[in-house]
C-alpha cells in the first residue's frame, strides 16, 4: 500500500513524493493518525516557527500568551472533540482593542506561519489572538488530515469560537464598557471554513479577513488524467486513502523557493501526503457551497490576494467578491513589489521579504480608512505616514443629508437643568463633525464635540424605521451619552450610554428634519433598535458660532462677541501648557523662546510602532474660527479643547481624549 500511495502521488504530481521519509510512510501515519498521539509526538513547543523579521525581542517582552484544550460538539448529541488552542495577549486585558481568531490553512497548524500572524497582529494592533487546530489538523483530535464532511468540519469550528472566543469577547468587554469586535482571519482552506461560519452565523464576526481564499484552485493543484480516474474508483471505496488528485503545491506557495524545503522538515505537522479522498471531497463541496450561497453573505470582508498565485485562482477570489452580499466589501489584488523587485504568490504575510509583508499587514491594519481595531497609535502613525483621503462612499455622512450649520435644540430634558444647547455641524477634511454647547442656568458651558458616521444595516434592526427615520448616524465618542447626560442616572442606576442622529423620512437639504436620540438602545447583538427621548434639531444655517473652544459663548453668540475676539487674539496659545495624558499617547505643550507654542507627541506604553513628533509648532487649523482645533505642524493630527484640562486628539475617524496632567507631573513617564 505504501508503493501504492507513492504512486499516487507521483500521478497527481506530488513534488515531495520521495521528501516524505518515515513519516510519509502509511505505518507512520498509523501511528500519529489520532490527535492524542501528535499531541504526545509533539507536545508544545517542540517545534518552533521560523523568524518573524517584522519584530523584534522587545516587542514581545511585556506581552501574555497561554494555550489550552477544550471539548467541543458539532451538535448537542455528537461525540466530543478536543481543540488545541493558544492565546496571544497584550500584556493587560484593559489594552484590548479587538479579538483576532485565526484559520489556518488545512494542510497546516496553527504553531508554524500562523503564529507568526498571531504575534504580529497582537503586537501592531494590541488585539488579543486566538490560533487553534482545526479538527483532524496539528494537536487537535480527529483523524489526521481527514475531513468526513464539510458541513461538520465548520460546526466543530465555529463550536469552538462560540464556546472560547465568544465568551473572552464578552469578558473583556463588560471589563471595559464598550463592545469589543471579533474578527476572523483565514488563509487558503481555512479562509474557506471562515467563509462558511459567517454564512452559517451572520452575527459572530464583525468583519472577516481572507488571504487567498481556496475558491477555486489554481494552476499549480490542479490535476486530471490518470489521477482523476484513480480517484472516481477509489474514492467511495477508501474514504481514507491519501491519494486525491491534487498535486502538491508546497514549492508554489512562497517567493522563496528555499523556504517550501525548510516547512517540509521544520513544520512538524504538516501534512505531508496527498489529501485524503474522501478530505478532497469535502473541500470540493465547500467551494461549490461557497460559490452557491456567496450572496447570502452579509458579514464585512476584506479579500486579500496575489495575482500571481498557483495556489488559490485570483478568479475564484474575484468571483467571491462579485457574489458576496456584503455592503462592505473590499479586495485587494497584489501584483508586483517595487522595493523588494518580486512577485507575490500564495502565502502573502509570511517567509516573504519583510517589504512585502509590511504592505499586507498595513492593508488589513487600515481596512476601510481606519485600524480593523480602534488603536490610536496605528492611526497616528498612519497619519504621520500620509494623507488619508477621509471615509468610504456611504459610511461618511453626505452635506445632502445632514447640512452644515447649527441647529438649536427645540427642547431640554428638565433633568439635565439646561438653558439652552446648541449643536453646529462642520465637515473638514474628509469627515463630519458635530459640536454641542449644553448651557446652564448661568449660560456657562463645557463644550465638546464628536465626529459622526452613518451606521451600516448591520447595526441596527428594521425597528429603527417603525420612528419614520430616514437614515441615522453614530457618534465616534463613545461616552457621547455620558457626555450629554453628564454622568445622570436613570432606573436602577443605569447611564444612558448612547446618542443617535437622525435623519425624517421627508428631510431634504434645503428643509433638514434632524432629530438627536438622546438614548439610543442596543439589543443582545449590539444592534440598535430602540429611540427615546427625541429632541428635534431646528435648522438656523451657517452662522459664525465659535464652539468647543475653551471660552464658552452664550446661546445667540457670535463671532463678533467678546469670547470669540478673545480666543482669536490668543490664537493657539490659549490652549495651556503642559501634560496631556492618555493610556495610549503622551502630549507635552511648552512655549519656545520665540514665544511660540510647540507639541511634543509621544507612545506611551512602551512600543515603537507609533512615529513620535519633537517639538512641532502648534498652528491654527483652517477651521480654527469654528472649531477652536489646531494642527501640529503640518502632521494632519489636530487637538482640539473640550474642557478647561481635556483636549481632543484628532484624526479622520479617530478621537483620542487627552487629560491634563500639569506641567511637572509625570515626569517618570518619559524617563
């Protein structure tokens, strides 16, 4: 039978037909063929992935990584199955930003390439990782290399994601008050199995991210002949026999030639035969289930791949983003690397030359003209990089919909003990904004201010239009209801977390019906679906009203008033000196000898992903005489005052609330 394997082989066109030594042997499958065995073969760390050049050791010093086995069911009545897991963690829960689960590719484990993933994602994103063996793959149980069916290989998957992943999402979130995202990422067959998750649950993922994608097979797997008959007569006869007409396509798979040699002998568990039949069977169906309900696919995607892969046919990419029903879809297609002077194939992030890696890593990190997770520093750096072009068509709000210009609340809240409040709405670039003076019975004010983003169908439920609403927006201030609440309770000491701007039914923009939820309610998935306390916004058009400046005005004021002149003649410099401090950036103000107000921007937890900026001149924005906000240089990033000790750091999307420190205080932080 071994002869006969190795015959098979060398039908389909296996490359490693005479690579494969003991372990290619069928006694040496025998022995390893249930996970308990691999497990005790190789148990963690027993083998290593090979350098990541994108970091380096003090990166990694300070950070947290566990791994674990857990039991899941494809069904309540189905027998037990062992998944082995490991966990790649920023070094408190608190700096979360997001939950990365991963899918490797089925031939392979999570403990080689994909670690290397895990480590880099957690790194430039400060997202927590989960990697695991698929079933029938590395340390996780089942047959190795054997798939029975598709359709129960995805359940074991997304099992396990809703029995580890799901429940460390909700953790971490109740532990920061906020709703922390998930997404899946997937490579080749595990790109597949993701695909077939978020059909089979469209709410478990808030975004997917697939490279290469084994939509359709590409030239360099691809096989027929004698290879193709041998499967139709043994295939039904021996589910297990790894003979399936598909070649191995190792050698394709990197720009380095060399390093397809290296995994055969350093990857452990890579499976080194043909697939089995019955294995090629399964994944066939997947793709013909992929291509048939890809419409049915409402889950934001981003389709990663190279135009030059054997592996995966950029068609079948190409074709799943045609066929996919997500609003929010994105493919890009790699070509050809200037700096490196090379051709991308297959495996897109790893064992390439770290230039053409950093483009891919960048692609996802900036997915949709903002971080796949809401980190700071990845957006600072960006924008210290170059020029963002603003938001994506239909997620930024249109001057149509929401015109420029203050609106005057037609009510107030009596528990909010207010005179009067005032909203005005600025677009710059590329984005939207809307600034609030809430006035009190002695008309002072804090004001404050927060970008707003047109929400997407799959955040809110079809209860929103039972309120005649057109289309409504969300603000990127978190804590906007807190803001606007300040702080007030409602029963059993609940806070009104959330606001929503709304748009009538009949609104246009020569006659904006603008309605402000004051508490906008979400549901078990996070969706919004209920509006209470409406305040209608009255239109009054473009005035020169000075908002979210440190000198609050009265509710009819005016450029030509006292306040405003004031602030003009100060310019910058009526933004005090000092510490601004957050957990994730540091913002040192000091006047120069030349009497100037100079910035200093700086990380502060310790990495060096973030491009700091020594001593840049602090200039008005452009939109200075409505915003109050100035510009760092020529950088893009501005910060704006909300308070007499909070500025707002400020990027396309991104908002960072920066607190007073003093001038002395801290010291030990930049030491």
């Amino acid at each position: 039978m071994c002869l006969y394997a190795c015959c098979a082989c060398c039908c389909a066109g296996g490359a490693g037909c005479f690579a494969y030594q003991c372990r290619g042997t069928a006694r040496e499958m025998r022995r390893l063929q249930d996970g308990e065995a691999r497990r005790l073969e190789f148990p963690p760390e027993s083998f290593s992935a090979p350098p990541e050049p994108l970091l380096k050791d003090k990166d990694e010093q300070d950070y947290t990584q566990y791994e674990n086995a857990v039991l899941v069911r494809k069904s309540a009545d189905s027998d037990a199955v062992k998944i082995w897991y490991k966990t790649y963690c920023p070094a408190s829960e608190g700096d979360i930003t997001c939950i990365i689960v991963t899918f490797h590719p089925y031939r392979s484990n999570s403990q080689f390439l994909v670690k290397n993933h895990a480590r880099c994602l957690r790194h430039f994103e400060k997202a927590a990782v989960i990697v695991f063996d698929q079933p029938g793959c590395g340390r996780s149980d089942g047959c190795w290399g054997y798939m029975s069916s598709w359709d129960d290989h995805v359940a074991l998957c997304e099992s396990f994601v809703k029995k580890v992943v799901v429940p460390l999402r909700d953790k971490v979130s109740k532990e920061q008050h906020r709703s922390v995202p998930i997404y899946g990422f997937g490579e080749s067959v595990g790109a597949n199995v993701l695909v077939s998750s978020a059909l089979q649950s469209s709410d478990l993922y808030n975004g997917i991210i697939l490279a290469g994608p084994l939509v359709r097979d590409g030239d360099a797997v691809k096989a027929g002949g004698f290879a193709n008959f041998l499967a139709k007569c043994e295939g039904p006869i021996f589910p297990k026999y790894p003979g399936a007409p598909m070649k191995d396509g190792l050698d394709k798979c990197f720009v380095d030639k060399d390093f397809a040699d290296f995994t055969r002998t350093e990857n452990k568990l890579l499976w080194r035969l043909p697939l089995r039949m019955k294995t090629n069977k399964s994944i066939k169906a997947g793709q013909e289930s992929i291509e048939k309900s890809a419409a049915q696919l409402k889950t934001p995607i981003l389709i990663l791949q190279a135009s030059y892969d054997k592996i995966s046919s950029p068609d079948g990419s190409k074709l799943l983003y045609d066929l996919c029903g997500s609003e929010d879809k994105c493919i890009k297609v790699y070509d050809d690397c200037a700096e490196a002077g090379l051709k991308y194939s297959h495996e897109l992030l790893s064992a390439e030359p770290v230039e053409m890696a950093k483009l891919v890593y960048n692609d996802i990190t900036t997915w949709g003209a903002s971080p796949i997770c809401p980190s700071i520093l990845d957006s600072v750096a960006e924008f210290c990089r170059r020029e963002l072009e603003g938001c994506q068509e239909g997620y930024c709000p249109s001057s149509d919909d929401v015109p420029p210009g203050t609106y005057i609340w037609d009510s107030v809240p009596p528990e909010l003990e207010l005179k009067a409040a005032i909203m005005v709405v600025v677009y710059e670039f590329g984005s939207a904004s809307a600034h609030f003076n809430l006035f009190d019975k002695s008309e002072k004010s804090e004001p404050f201010h927060s970008e707003f983003y047109q929400l997407k169908a799959r955040s809110f439920t079809e209860d929103l239009f039972d309120y005649g609403v057109g289309k409504c927006y969300y603000f990127s201030l978190h804590n906007i209801g807190k803001k606007i609440w300040r702080g007030l309770s409602v029963g059993g000491g609940a806070v009104r977390k959330h606001a929503l701007l709304c748009t009538k039914d009949p609104s246009t923009s020569d006659n904006p019906e603008l309605v402000l939820y004051l508490d906008a309610v979400r549901g078990r998935q996070k969706r919004y679906e209920k509006l209470h306390i409406p305040i209608n916004l009255i239109f009054r058009g473009i005035q020169n009203i000075k908002v979210a400046s440190a000198f609050p005005l009265g509710p009819q004021g005016s450029g030509d008033g006292p306040c405003t002149s004031k602030v003009l003649s100060r310019g910058c410099e009526s933004i005090k000196n000092g510490k601004y401090l957050n957990t994730s950036a540091i913002l040192q103000l000091e006047t120069g000898a030349d009497g100037k107000q100079y910035a200093t921007l700086t990380s502060n937890d310790g990495g060096d992903r973030f491009l700091p900026l020594t001593s840049v001149p602090v200039v008005p924005a452009e939109d200075y005489s409505t915003t109050g906000c100035c510009e760092l240089g020529k950088t893009r990033i501005f910060i704006c005052p909300t308070g007499a000790d909070y500025l707002l750091l400020r990027a396309p999307g991104v908002e960072l609330e920066m607190v007073y420190a003093g001038t002395n205080a801290f010291e030990s932080e930049l030491s």
